[in-house]
C-alpha cells in the first residue's frame, strides 16, 4: 500500500538499499540508525576503498558464498552485480574493476559509495533518524512497530532488521539484530568470525612479521589429516600468525579453538624436481659461501634465518659439501613449510560474522520472515557469508534491494 510505514533498522549498505528501494515503491520509510552517521563500516571497506562488488556471473557469485549460497539465488536475480553498478553509475558514481573481478569507486574512495547511497534515500524521500532500536513489536504474529532507546515507539506495518553483525563493534554493528529477531522466536545459527586471520603456535612467527608472501600455494588439514581448504594467492605474517587474502578464506571453512596444520608451499610453480635442479644452480653459483648465505637468489630476507634453522642442513657448513639427502629435505621444506593453527582471531576483529538468522525461516524471494508478518532481513545479521573479493557487499546490496522492494 502506498504511504504504508516502513522502518529500516540500520544504515550500512543493506539498511540504505533496503530504504531506498522501498521510498522508490511509494512506501513512507523511516531508517533508524545509532551511530551519528550512516555507513560507518562501509567507510572502512577495503581498505577505505570499498570493494562494492564483483562482477563474476550468477554462478560466480554463489560460488563465492560458501555459506547459504544457494538461498542468495532469487535475491541476485532480482538485484544482480550489473544492477547494482547502473544503480550506483545513475546516481553519479564511476566504478573500476581491478584483478579478480573486484570493483571500486574509480575515485578509491569508499566516501563515494556512502554518498552515492545517500542520494537514493534522498531521492526517494526517506526520513533518516539517529535511534538505537531496542525492541520490534509485534501484535497477533505480525509487525506494529518498533521501541527506540529513548522510550519513543515508532508504529509500522513493516520493519527491516538491517543491523549487520557483530565484528568490528566499534562500527555499530554489535549484534542488536540477532537478540531482536530471537525474541520472536527466530533461530540464530551460531555466531563465530569469518574472514578473520589465524593464530599459530610456532614462536619464529614473530620474526616473520610484515612479510607478505605472493603465488603460494596452502594447505589446511584437521587434526585427523582430512584436508579442508586447499589455496593459491597472496598472505602475510602477523605477529601473532597468518594473515591476507588466502588465509581470509580459508577461516571460512575452520572452527574456532581447534587444531589445524597449514602447509605453504614456497614455490607452487616448481615441481619437487624443478626446485631441487633450481637449487643445484643456485649451490654451484654460491659454492663457496656457507648455508645460511646461500638462499638469498630465492627466498625474501626475512624467510632465509628460518627456513635454514628448520633444514636439517648446519648454517656453517659450505654449500659444495650440501649432500644430495640435504637438499633433498630443503626441497621438502619449501614445498611444505609446516604451521600449525591454533586458533581463530576474534570475532571482533572479522571482517564478517558467519551464522545469524537461519535462511530456513526467511523466504529467498522476498526476504520476509516465515514467522513474523511484516518483518524482514537484510544483510549480514542473515546466516550467509561469502569470501572476499566484493561478495559481501553484493549479499548486503542484493538483499537490502529485495527486502526494500517487498515491503
Ligand atoms: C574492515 C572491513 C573491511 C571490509 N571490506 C569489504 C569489502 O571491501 N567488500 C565487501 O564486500 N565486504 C567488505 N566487508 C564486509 C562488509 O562491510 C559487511 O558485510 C557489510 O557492511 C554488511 O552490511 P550490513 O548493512 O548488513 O551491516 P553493517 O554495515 O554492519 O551496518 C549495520 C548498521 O546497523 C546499525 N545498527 C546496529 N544495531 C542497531 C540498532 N539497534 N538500532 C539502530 N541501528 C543499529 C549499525 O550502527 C550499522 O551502521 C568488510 C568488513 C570489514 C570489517
């Protein structure tokens, strides 16, 4: 119905999309958010650049959410990636596309992307009010209204809960939609980090701190030696562990406070073979030197102390008298180079928040709860949660889109 009150509760990207679109359908919006300012995360994305999204194909897309994927696919039909880039392009942005599809504000300001979104809600005449929602209300199983901090009740016949997840609290997004939505009896999945580094329990980590490795290879086994993350691209050492694009992803598929080993192989591209007759060339070249002078044609500085302590070869001894078995447990080193993880980094410091209102009581088309009329979902307080490369955002703009357009 025309004019019929809508509140969005939360103004990251899937709140401001979800407002938008629904002022765009006629309805009487009011988006409520805490913070002083809208999209506050927004503004820390990628870097400060905001990776808005990527523009792979459908298929691409849900292949990039390892988590609900599939439940996305009705909401990526209606609001695809190619949707989202004339949207934002009508509303004065410039987009790039760099490496892996990734897509940027062509000025690498994510300052862009909050303006280009602030214009839609003024467009389509939303009424933005700073408020802390405490309570959704709900009167014979469907929406009434929302309760502000302030006492103040905000009457509605629908209600979008847009309140992010619970990583980077100090952004606003500490977890207010995964208590409003339980208390109508929604199932919150568990809530653990994703897209979060990886602590280690090897202590010569903190000698590696700052070093960024390029086109490596991991390996992520269980504790049984099942293996369950396999990867190639770019990490770095933190001084507690392991960091960067690869490790990201892979903490999708861990547990927290369990066990895991990580083989990095050093050079992918080398066969075992390769890199041994690589490494005859490299001894004949530094005959004379000792060991631990030998390695600096193939390894970044920082490594060489630790890969030599790790070999079984003395650091003294001069390089013509290497043995072949010697060699041979390098290559073995640098093909596999063994960490083990002990732990994920917090919640707090993720970049997203894997679980959340479980998809089995939100319907894919419409974003609408099953249990609650009137009420629905968008964004990362749903149990879904992609890798990097800009599919976060997408989910966050996909739903916000669909939940908007529904109301
Ligand atoms: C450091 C960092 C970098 C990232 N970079 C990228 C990237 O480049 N590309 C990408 O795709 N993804 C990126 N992400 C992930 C992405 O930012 C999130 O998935 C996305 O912001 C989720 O959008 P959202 O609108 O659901 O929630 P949020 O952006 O978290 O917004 C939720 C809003 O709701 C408000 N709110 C919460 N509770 C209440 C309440 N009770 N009342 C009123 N308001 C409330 C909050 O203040 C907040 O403004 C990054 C995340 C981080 C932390």
């Amino acid at each position: 119905m025309a004019g019929e009150q809508v509140i969005v509760i939360g103004g990251g990207p899937a709140g401001m999309m979800a407002a938008g679109s629904a002022g765009r359908r006629g309805r009487a919006v009011t988006l409520v958010e805490k913070n002083e300012r809208l999209g506050k995360k927004l503004l820390i994305t990628g870097k400060g650049r905001c990776n808005v999204t990527n523009i792979t194909d459908l298929d691409g897309l849900i292949a990039n959410i390892p988590v609900n994927g599939k439940f996305l696919y009705s909401a990526f039909t209606q609001f695809s990636n190619q949707d989202l880039l004339a949207l934002l392009q009508r509303l004065g942005l410039k987009t790039k596309v760099e490496r892996g599809g990734r897509v940027f504000p062509a000025s690498d300001r994510s300052m862009d992307v909050v303006r280009a979104l602030e214009k839609y809600l003024n467009e389509n005449r939303v009424r933005v009010i700073q408020g802390e929602v405490t309570k959704v209300l709900v009167d014979a199983g469907a929406v009434s209204g929302v309760k502000l901090k302030n006492g103040d009740i905000l009457p509605a016949a629908k209600v979008i809960i847009a309140t992010g997840g619970c990583s980077y609290p100090l952004t606003g997004s500490t977890g207010d939609g995964y208590r409003l939505a339980a208390e109508h009896g929604h199932t919150i999945t568990p809530l653990q980090p994703a897209l979060v580094p990886l602590e280690v329990r090897e202590d010569w980590i903190h000698e590696l701190q700052g070093l960024t490795l390029k086109n490596v290879a991991i390996k992520l086994f269980s504790h049984e030696g099942r293996r369950v993350y396999s990867a190639f691209g770019e990490m770095l050492f933190t001084h507690f562990g392991v960091s960067g694009p690869i490790i990201l992803s892979a903490s999708t598929h861990l547990r927290p406070a369990t066990p895991y080993r990580l083989l990095i192989d050093l050079k992918p591209a080398l066969t075992p073979e390769q890199l041994d007759a690589r490494l005859q060339r490299d001894f004949q070249k530094y005959a004379k030197k000792i060991f631990a002078n030998a390695l600096d044609d193939l390894l970044p500085r920082k490594l060489i102390p630790i890969v030599v302590r790790l070999s079984a070869i003395p650091p003294e001894k001069q390089v013509s008298h290497i043995t072949k078995e010697e060699r041979g447990g390098l290559v073995t080193l640098l093909k596999g180079l063994a960490l083990e993880i002990t732990d994920l980094r917090p919640l707090s410091e993720a970049i997203v928040t894997a679980g959340g209102v479980s998809v089995k009581e939100i319907k894919p088309s419409t974003m609408e709860s099953k249990l609650v009329q009137g009420l629905f979902f968008a964004g990362e307080v749903i149990d879904a949660n992609a890798y990097t490369g800009g599919y976060n955002l997408q989910i966050a703009f996909s739903t916000g889109y669909v939940a908007g357009s529904s109301c």
